[in-house]
C-alpha cells in the first residue's frame, strides 16, 4: 500500500491540524471505547444543594456554546462560586473514577485535574449540539435533578444513549462525539459537565 505524504513542513498554511478535516488523511478505527456510568453516594443530600448553586449562577454563555441551554461558568468548584463545596465533592468523584479505570501500568503516572466543570438547565426545547471535549483525556455529566421524560445523552458513533437518573455521573473519553437531543417535556433537566486532563 502506497503511504499518503504528509503537509510539507516548508509550507504551514498546508498543515493539517491534530483534529482532522480532510478525508485524505482519515483512518477508520474499531478500538472500543469506555462509558461509565456509577451512582454517586450521598447524591440526594448533595443534589439540592448543586441545583440551588446551579440556578443562583445563572446563564454566562448565552447560549453561546454547544450548550443551547442556560449555562453557568466554566470554573464552578472554585471558592468564589455558589455551591463549590459540592462541586468540589463531583469532581473528587470523578477523578477517583478515572483513576480506578485506568491501566494499572499507567497508573503510577497519572495526575489527573478537572479543568473545567459546568453546570445547565435545559428548558423545554433546548439541546446540545454534537461535539466532543477534545484534548481531554475523560469528559464527564452528573445528573442533578431529572426524571424519565428528560432527554438522553448520546453517542453517535456507538449509537448509544444514556438515560439520565438523579445521582448517576457518566464518564467516557473526551474525544467521543455526543449530543443531547431536543428536551421535549416539560420537567427542566438539571445537570454538570466537566473535563478532565492529565497534569504536567
């Protein structure tokens, strides 16, 4: 098989970024990829408190983002935030996680720190549109007050969904592509995000 030339180093307008836009260059993969799901212990003390946090920050982004919902800042464990102590607490979770379901090779390696962690509320009609959290090494949501009829989060290429519970954090590798469809009921779907990456 004949290899594909790469984009000359003499000519940087003709690089092709890490995130691939051409075709050309694209390789098709079957590697298995993880999405964890867990229940968090305490979740019913700590889930009242994370909402009340959540609505007291209000919308920052406008709806900017991929997130066409109201969305909090980007740093909600940190002191100055409503509700960072059980922000704290999510992230915590969340890094120990990864951890245990890490190759035990890797482990002794790894310092992972949540870098960003988010909170939204989904009115009826809103979404997410697809993307992926990309250069992160795991992404994560947690549910914070939902009911069966809130929408999903889904995983185009595995063509999965997950039903979001109160309590339950979803953890997956923050290349995978996903989305959350149109909330369609009326119950406003209360959640977190974040990202997490290896520190240096």
């Amino acid at each position: 098989m004949k290899s594909k030339k790469g984009p000359s180093k003499k000519n940087p307008s003709k690089r092709i970024p890490l995130r691939l836009s051409d075709s050309r260059y694209a390789v098709e993969f079957v590697d298995k990829f993880p999405i964890i799901t867990q229940q968090v212990p305490q979740w019913e003390t700590l889930n009242p408190l994370l909402e009340k946090g959540i609505r007291a920050s209000g919308d920052k982004q406008s709806h900017s983002t991929n997130v066409k919902a109201d969305m909090t800042d980007f740093r909600m464990w940190e002191p100055d935030q409503p509700a960072f102590e059980q922000f704290q607490v999510i992230c915590k979770y969340a890094l120990e996680m990864v951890m245990a379901n890490s190759p035990p090779q890797a482990v002794p390696f790894l310092k992972p720190s949540v870098t960003d962690c988010w909170g939204v509320v989904y009115k009826k009609d809103e979404y997410t549109l697809q993307h992926d959290h990309w250069p992160s090494m795991w992404s994560f949501t947690y549910y914070v007050n939902v009911t069966d009829d809130c929408a999903p989060i889904v995983f185009p290429n595995a063509k999965l969904s997950v039903q979001p519970k109160n309590g339950m954090i979803c953890m997956f590798p923050g290349w995978i592509a996903h989305y959350v469809p149109k909330q369609e009921g009326s119950h406003e779907r209360v959640m977190i995000a974040g990202n997490i990456a290896q520190k240096f």
